[in-house]
C-alpha cells in the first residue's frame, strides 16, 4: 500500500460515522449473539447493567428502584437468561424475537416507602397516579401502550425496612422511535410532585 492510498485511509477513518450499536431490527446473527450473552454467567451481569439504571433513593416519597431500558437486543438476552434452567434454544429465541421484533420497552419499578403509598384511580391501567416522559434531542416520544404487573408483593423497599408493595409498569415503544446516536431521557412523575430521571447513552447499548 503506498503512503497516499494509507493516508486516504486514515482519513475515512476519522470522517467516517461512529458504528451505531442500538439497531432498531436484529440480524439472525445479532439474535445469536445476544442469546448466548444471556446464557453466559461470566458477561451477562456487566452487559445487564448498562441498560438498568437505579436512580438514588430519596429521603421521603416513592422509592423509584429501577429504570430499564429494554432495547430488542437486550430483550432476546433476558429471555435467554431468564430459560436457562429450560429446553430453550436459539430457534426458539429467534422465533421469540420474530413476535415482536421492533419493540423497545422502557420498564420501571416503584415501591412504596414509610413515608409513600400507592394511591387507587380511576385510570385503566391503573399506575397510581404516576406518570412518564421520553423524550429524545428535547422531543417526547410517545408510548403505545402501558402495562402494569399489578401492585406486587415484596420483600422489602430498597431502604430495607418493613415490607412494600411494588408496582411494574412498562411502556411499550416502536424501536424506529429512537435515533442510535442520542441520549434517551425517561421521567417518572409521582403523585407527589416528586421527580425521578434517567439518561441513557444509546451508542453504548445494543
């Protein structure tokens, strides 16, 4: 190779756009990929935690525990994790993935506190008062549907004491909402007025 033809090269190398690594439709490749990720106990836990956040626990009102961004890589991943101790395959993760190929889900949990408790609405499904806010370069994005577990029975608050009820509520995306190269913000409004946040770095999930 001569000097120019290295140059030249060099050159694209800096002009050229960063690889984006959240894909808003997987190869069967990527399916493979991400199944074996989650069968894999040596890298499964650090891959899991870019895509959890767990915002800090405040000293009164609701305990917002996690923030999770489920993007369809990670998704296929969790599946594999969650069917390690079953006859699950990657066909089966590939035929999974192929149901609901686009979905990205944004899943939140919140538990009450000494100092918070679920409130009942009207509101079908009924997020006791609690509401979200996506948004990308400054633009909302809206959610097509929200789901709730129901208020589920824990162990215990993340503060430790006593023994609260839990909520799981996940709002179901389009992953062509999203842009690859910008951040995602996701706002959890309590009935309160309290306020809980989240960014996360879609170049650094896949």
């Amino acid at each position: 190779m001569t000097r120019t033809a290295a140059l030249a090269l060099l050159l694209c190398a800096f002009l050229a756009p960063p690889a984006l690594a959240f894909h808003d439709h997987l190869s069967p490749e990527q399916v493979r990929e991400a199944y074996f990720i989650g069968r894999d106990q040596n890298q499964r836990d650090a891959f899991f935690a870019k895509y959890v956040h767990s915002p800090q626990l405040a000293d009164t009102g609701p305990d917002v525990a996690s923030i999770e961004f489920q993007t369809p890589y990670e998704q296929v991943a969790l599946r594999a994790r969650d069917n390690v101790w079953s006859n699950y395959f990657p066909p089966d993760a590939e035929q999974d993935y192929e149901s609901h190929p686009s979905e990205v889900i944004v899943r939140i949990l919140i538990y009450e506190t000494q100092t918070f408790y679920f409130s009942a609405t009207d509101a079908q499904p009924d997020t006791a008062g609690f509401t979200f806010r996506i948004s990308q370069d400054n633009h909302g994005i809206d959610y097509a549907k929200v789901t709730v577990e129901g208020t589920l029975p824990v162990g215990a608050g993340s503060n430790g004491s006593g023994a609260f009820d839990g909520m799981d509520i996940q709002l179901h995306f389009n992953a062509a909402q999203f842009k690859s190269d910008d951040p995602v913000t996701v706002e959890v409004l309590a009935s309160n007025g309290q306020t809980y946040s989240s960014t996360f770095d879609l170049t650094q999930l896949k």
